[in-house]
C-alpha cells in the first residue's frame, strides 16, 4: 500500500508550500500552490519554487529586512524545494533565532531533518512546534508520519486524528489514516477517510489506489478496477496500480492480461515483490 507523504512546508502566514522529499518511496501529493507575498507591498514571489531566479529575489528581501524571520522562512522553504537541504536548514535556524516562537520554522526544519534521516530532532521539532501551537495541523501529520515510520500505528493514528478532529484540508491525514483501518482491517472506515481524501486532494493518485485495496478486501472488484484505472490515469508511473489490477484480471482468470499488467509493475520497479510473485503465478497459467 502506497503511503502519500509529501512535504509541506508552511510560511509565517500559514499557507502551505509543497515540495517532493526525495527520500525513501516518498511521493509528490499535490503541484505547488501559487503566489506568496513577502512582507507587504515590497515584492510578490512564487516561493514554492526552487529556482535560483526566485531564490535570488528572496535573498534581496532578506537583505532588505535582514531581521524578519519570515523571509528566512521562506527561503528556507525554496531551497527545499529545490533539494538544498544546508541552506534550507540555515534559514529555518535563523528564523527559529529571531523567533524561537515560530511554530511553522520548527515543523518546516523537521521536514529537513527527515529527509536526511535525523529522526529524533524531528521529532524533537515537531513536539516544539505543538508545544507553541496545540492547534497547528500540519504539525501532527508531520508527527504522525514519523510514527508510522516507526511502526508506532497507534501514535500515528491519534495524531492522523487530532489533524482530523482540527479540521484539517490536508489529505494526508485522511489517506495515512485510512491506511492504519487498511492495516487493522476496518475496510469501511480507510474507504471512507480515502474518499475524503480523494475529495480533498482529487489529482493525487495514492488515495484512489488505496480505496482501491480496500475495495478488493470487500471482494468489490468492480469499484476496486475503477479506482485502479483512475490512479493510473493520474499517475502511469504507479507499480502498484499496475500490479493491483494485474491481480483483478488474474482473479477473473484472464492470466495473459494479468501478466501484462504484473510485467509493467516489474518493470516499473524491478523489486516489487507482488509483480514478481504475480508473474510467477500468471505467466505458467495463460
């Protein structure tokens, strides 16, 4: 089951700036939402990109206001996105340091911090974050991926929820969630918090995959299909859709087009043990 993890990264305002973590099987939730205004009437930049253009302009703020913490912030934030995790960290330290209150600088540098596999000062950073603001949503998804990471589902699922309970318009709190019920078999309960998902984030193909899985557990292969064939058609790059409608086909016994749809998995990628135990199946039988 594929998780939806991307990266949040969030201004002094509270508008969220997405970025691909490139760690691990990580995934890219959503594209990058549009213009932020730093400090008012000064400049607009698209701080959600990582260009040197656009990081260029930022440091001329900073310059500007060398003590604003927000446009240290910001910057930090591009130079995620454009996979310069030192100067990243920088920033967010600079901005924690002329603010220790920043709540939106501690969860923006545990990001960093758990793409280079420091897990315990990510940690660390969130607990800061909830500890200036109970209230700050983002914060609690960060956590409970940690959690999850962990293998610590019931933390996970608690945090997953409190985001929930906060209103959140994350989707990752409604898919992570919905993959804890996946995992404890409440099969209802995950299609319901992936349809939330799906309505929250409705370009992300991870949540109609896992909908999709639940769906086959019920034995409900014909809405299992169609939320397959949406995923791919958001996302041709998915092993796991092409497997798990490999496995569609081979359940209704068409194993020539279920060993097609296993090979595309495997080529997608080479490791993937449900294609290959697929193939190992299907090819002997069509």
């Amino acid at each position: 089951m594929t998780e939806m993890t991307a990266g949040t990264f969030m201004t002094g305002t509270g508008r969220k700036l997405r970025f691909a973590l490139l760690f691990g099987t990580v995934s890219l939730l959503a594209a990058c939402q549009s213009s932020q205004m730093m400090n008012q009437n000064v400049v607009s930049i698209d701080a959600t990109q990582g260009s040197e253009q656009n990081i260029a302009s930022l440091s001329n703020v900073i310059a500007a206001n060398p003590n604003d913490p927000e446009g240290y912030n910001v910057r930090g934030a591009a130079y995620g996105r454009a996979g310069d995790t030192r100067r990243a960290m920088d920033d967010f330290n600079k901005a924690i340091a002329l603010n220790p209150n920043y709540y939106q600088a501690y969860a923006n540098r545990a990001l960093i911090e758990r793409s280079l596999g420091q897990r315990m000062d990510a940690l660390n950073d969130y607990n800061r974050a909830l500890q200036i603001n109970s209230n700050y949503d983002v914060a609690y998804i960060g956590r409970g991926n940690l959690y999850r990471e962990a293998g610590q589902q019931n933390d996970a699922f608690n945090d997953f929820t409190r985001a929930i309970q906060l209103n959140t318009t994350d989707a990752r709190a409604y898919h992570n969630r919905g993959l804890i019920y996946q995992q404890r078999g409440q099969q209802e309960l995950a299609i319901a918090d992936f349809s939330n998902a799906i309505s929250l984030s409705p370009k992300a193909a991870q949540p109609y995959n896992g909908r999709g899985v639940s769906y086959l557990a019920l034995n409900d292969d014909q809405n299992a299909r169609a939320d397959f064939d949406k995923a791919l058609a958001l996302d041709q790059q998915n092993a796991e859709s092409w497997a798990n409608l490999g496995l569609i086909f081979e359940r209704q016994g068409d194993f020539t087009k279920a060993a097609s749809y296993y090979q595309q998995a495997k080529r997608l990628n080479p490791n993937y043990q449900p294609a290959l135990q697929g193939l190992q199946r299907t090819i002997g039988s069509a």
